[in-house]
C-alpha cells in the first residue's frame, strides 16, 4: 500500500517539475522576444527553477 503512494508521489512531483521547468523555458524565451534567445541562459534558469 505504502509503496503505491510512493509511486503516485512521484510521478505527480515529476509532472510539476516538468511543468515548471516548462514555464520558466517561456518566460525566459519571452524576455528575450525583442532580441536573439540566450538559450544558455533560459536552460539554465529552467533547470533551477525544478
């Protein structure tokens, strides 16, 4: 019983975190909307912000 708890915690934190990293990818492309994507900077702000 505990086990299957376990596997649905993780896959529900492993949903978050790709929605996250997802959402902080879109907001650093969308700073950058006027000028050429850092992309260095937006994959690496992304991976923090998991």
């Amino acid at each position: 019983m505990k086990n299957k708890e376990f596997e649905r915690w993780v896959q529900a934190a492993g949903i978050r975190a790709v929605k996250t990293v997802a959402q902080a990818a879109v907001a650093g492309i969308g700073t950058a909307a006027m000028g050429q994507v850092d992309w260095v900077y937006v994959v690496s702000a992304s991976i923090l912000a998991a």
